[in-house]
C-alpha cells in the first residue's frame, strides 16, 4: 500500500511539475507578438474555436485583430480575418508562407503529401453511377468530414491515443484503404486500355487526365519521383476537391435565388435574352453574362466552398505589420470573415449581386477581399476551370427551369444553417420545384 502512495505522489508532482513547466514557458512574454487571447494549460484556445471555428474565429478577431495569434496545444497559430494582412501573407511574403502544416490525417489519406492542392479534370468516363458510385459518394464524404475535422494529436502529440478510443483512427484506416481500392480501379482500367472505346469527348487525341499522369510516369527519366502512388493522389485531388468544392458552390447559389425571387428573375432574364431560344448555353454564351458572374461572386463571398483555407506554414521567422512570426507558425487564413468584412463590404451580411457590376472584384486571388480559392503559389490551380463548369450548369438550370420553393415555403423561411467539414455544405438538403420552360 505503502508502494501505491509513493508511485502516486511521484505521479501527481511529475505532472504538476509539467503543467506549471508548459504553462510558463509558453506563456512567457516575447517581443512583439500579435495579440492573443488568453489560453488554457495543454488545450491552448483550441477550446474556442466551438462547432463554427470560421464563425468563432470572425468573433475572437473582432476582439484582438485582423491579425492574431493562437496556440493549438503547444503550436502558433496565425489567424488572418482581414484583405490586407491576407495580402501580407500570400503576395509579399507568398513565398515565406508557401509550406504546409504536417497533419497525420492528411498524410494516411493522401499518401503521404503526394498530392497537390487540386488537379484539372477528365477521367474518361463517370465514376458516379449505381450502386458503386453510390458508395464512392458517402466515402468522399467521409474523406472531407475527417480532413476537415481538428485532430488533436497533430497540436498536442502526447494524447493521440485518443484517437484509438474516440473511433478516428479506425475510421482513417478504413476511408484510406477502400479509397486507395477504388484509385486503383481507375488506374488499372486506364493502363490495360478498358476504356478506350467510350473516351469520345475530352482532347483531340482522346486522351484524358489519367493517360497523361501515366504518360508522365513512363516517360520520366529519374529527374523526378512521379510512381503510381502520385498519380493516386493526384487523381484523389480531382474527386474529393474538384467535385465536392463545385457542387457545394451550386447548391449555396441556387439557395440565395429561391431566397431572392428578385435576383432570380434578373438572373432569368439576362441567361434567357442571351440564350435567345437555344437549346442550351454553351461557353461561348457565358462572356456577356454579366449578372450570372455577379451571382457567383456573390455567393463565394458568403459561402466560401472553404472557410478556413488550407493552412500554410512560415518557413522563417519573418515581421508582419510590425509582429514578430517564428518559423513554424501555421497560418489559418479565415476567408469567410474576409467575405463579410464591414472594412471591405458594404452591408456584408446582405446577398447583393449588385456590388459587382460596377467594379472589376474577381476570386482570381489578385483581390484580397475575395479568395475563396486562396491565392499566391498555394491558390487551387483549379479555379477557372472550376467557375466555367458552374457557370455553365447554373445558367443551364435557370434558363431550362423555371424554379420555385415547396408549397408552404417563404424565402426568408429556407434554412441556411452550414454542417461543416473540409467543406461547408448546407445542412439541410435544398429542395426546389423545377418548372420546364418550353420555348
């Protein structure tokens, strides 16, 4: 008994002891640094970031600053809220900031950090239908909901074995090997030639995506690695980010219509003046459909497909407006606070199209009021292929339909509620009555 009590006492001072030892040390003073919130033993503020981070980041920086720092356990993290420190970090120090995060996650899922942030599209063929696309649709869900969730053993090492116990773990062994069977799939299929007879549509020679990653492969000379295990996680990019990002931006438009009949009929108005009778927009349709990007703009302004941009990381120590940055320091980049910034928008909680016909405000990352795709060298290289699609499809929908809300159903009535993950998606699925417009 005697044994117990000495192993317990030694037990509890060695943790005391580390306790008071953290604390100090990271909450010692150093010069110049962003403000910060008061933090907690361990957790750092990762007790505050609640069920909506964006959202409770938008309401710590309306307290402490455009600029301010964080501790993820015992990791720095910097919060951006603002167009002008986010210029700082993607266009004046692009380059200083231009790493990654590690995250033990990230690398189980996309094969150690083969990928990039996202890839051009083309398959050859869809891999969405019957029961199999079925399925491949809820694992890409599982995919984004584990990405986009926070892993507390990436900020305080020590406790991953809750992992273990809470089901994440499991959970990522699951979703990486039936993820890494169908990736498989896909390659095997393209390199013995099964699909060559119904590839019909992409470049003249008839080859897609696929073909050119492994064209890539064979041709290479050693100057670089490019295996198959790129060429999967190139091709998981495509699906999980260029997939999941695209449909997530529709779904939040065409919500902001049926809330705003007006701005649908304007919408209507314009697709169907410029369509003029046809069967169907094409892209060559879309360069005078002023109105239709100024709705686009709009809702990525709202309803970035990513709140909190992919984080990077500074590779050294560098001043930001006068702070002081280790290297090290993750930066969290909170572009839904930059969205609804009152310093950048007039009346930023509004749905106003408007605000975008009279000025040249693009999502192309040279405007830092509005990145929802991110800017500088770690931009998504997908985003003006992306916004063709969409906008090909959401002209389509207006000009074909005519659309309304469920009987019983008022616009200021439709939830907007978000259900998080990598992406924000709307929790509640939309519903809408499509009418066919004869012409």
């Amino acid at each position: 008994m005697l044994q117990f009590y000495v192993i317990y006492a030694v037990l509890l001072f060695s943790s005391a002891c580390f306790l008071i030892k953290w604390f100090f040390f990271s909450s010692t003073s150093h010069n110049n640094l962003p403000p910060s919130p008061s933090k907690l033993p361990i957790l750092g503020n990762i007790h505050q970031l609640g069920l909506y981070p964006y959202r409770s980041l938008q309401s710590l920086a309306q307290r402490y600053g455009a600029l301010m720092l964080l501790h993820f356990g015992r990791v720095p993290v910097l919060i951006i809220s603002s167009a002008d420190v986010a210029r700082e970090i993607t266009k004046t120090y692009d380059l200083i900031f231009s790493n990654r995060p590690k995250s033990m996650i990230a690398e189980k899922l996309l094969y150690d950090g083969k990928d990039v942030s996202l890839a051009p599209y083309a398959f050859g063929r869809k891999y969405s239908e019957g029961e199999g696309g079925r399925k491949f649709k809820e694992l890409l869900g599982e995919f984004s909901q584990l990405l986009g969730g926070l892993n507390i053993a990436d900020f305080i090492p020590w406790l991953r074995w809750v992992n273990y116990f809470n089901g994440v773990d499991a959970k990522v062994k699951k979703v990486a090997k039936e993820l890494d069977e169908f990736l498989d799939k896909v390659v095997e299929e393209h390199l013995h030639g099964q699909e060559r007879e119904i590839k019909n549509h992409g470049s003249e020679d008839g080859k897609d995506f696929v073909d050119v990653l492994l064209e890539v492969q064979k041709d290479n000379k050693d100057d670089f690695s490019f295996g198959k295990v790129t060429i999967k996680a190139l091709i998981l990019d495509v699906f999980a980010a260029g997939t999941d990002t695209t449909y997530t931006v529709m779904e939040w438009a065409m919500a902001e219509l049926l809330r705003h009949p007006r701005v649908m009929k304007e919408l209507q108005n314009e697709v169907r003046l410029i369509g003029n009778g046809k069967e169907k927009i094409k892209e060559e349709d879309l360069d005078n459909m002023y109105y239709l990007k100024a709705v686009l703009k709009e809702t990525l302004r709202l309803h970035p497909p990513v709140p909190l941009l992919v984080p990077r990381e500074s590779t050294q120590d560098v001043k930001i407006k006068g702070y002081n940055i280790s290297a090290g320091t993750m930066v969290i980049t909170n572009a839904w606070a930059i969205g609804r910034d009152p310093a950048s928008w007039d009346k930023p909680d509004d749905f106003s199209p408007e605000r975008f016909l009279n000025n040249s405000i693009d999502f192309k990352g040279h405007d830092f009021q509005l990145i929802p795709f991110g800017a500088g060298r770690r931009g998504c290289p997908g985003t003006l292929f992306a916004m063709v699609i969409i906008e090909i499809v959401l002209a389509n929908l207006v000009h074909k339909f005519d659309w309304s809300l469920p009987v019983g159903t008022k616009p200021e009535d439709l939830n907007m509620t978000e259900f998080t993950g990598l992406t924000a998606h709307r929790m509640v699925p939309l519903h809408a009555v499509a009418t066919p417009t004869f012409y």
